[in-house]
C-alpha cells in the first residue's frame, strides 16, 4: 500500500508541471508558407483596437517583426 502511494505522489507531481507546461505555452504565429507574403498583426485584447505587434515574413525568407506577441492576432497570407 505504501510503495503505490511512494510512487503516485511523485508521478502526479510530474503530469502536474507536464499540464503547466503546455497550457502557458506563449501564443505562435501559424507558419507562412513557401512564396508567400504574411502579415501577423497582435493586438491588446479581444476588442482587436490597439495593435501592440505586428511580424511581416518577406517572400525571400526575410522579415522583421515589432513589439509584443499576444493571443489576439490577426494573420493574412498572400502568394508572392
């Protein structure tokens, strides 16, 4: 009875920081595809009326990116 108890408490420690992990995970960008041009644009909150970021992907594979990533963006792709 003791060794189950021994090993649960560490194993539901671990699956505890696994769930962390994944669920704080910082908001990404949908990837933009080969000859494409992509626009990310972030903004503050649901309201979508202040952007506070915004990451352009060039079509040679460059690209520049501004500000900061939240979880209310806004992505456009267009074939270049």
């Amino acid at each position: 009875m003791r060794r189950t108890t021994a090993l649960s408490l560490p194993l539901a420690f671990v699956l505890a920081l696994a769930g962390a992990a994944v669920t704080s995970a910082p908001a990404q960008a949908r990837p933009c595809g080969l000859g494409n041009y992509c626009v990310t644009t972030y903004y503050s909150d649901s309201s979508w009326t202040t952007v506070v970021g915004q990451m352009v992907e060039e079509c040679e594979g460059g690209g520049s990116f501004w500000g900061v990533r939240t979880i209310y963006k806004d992505f456009t792709e267009r074939p270049c």
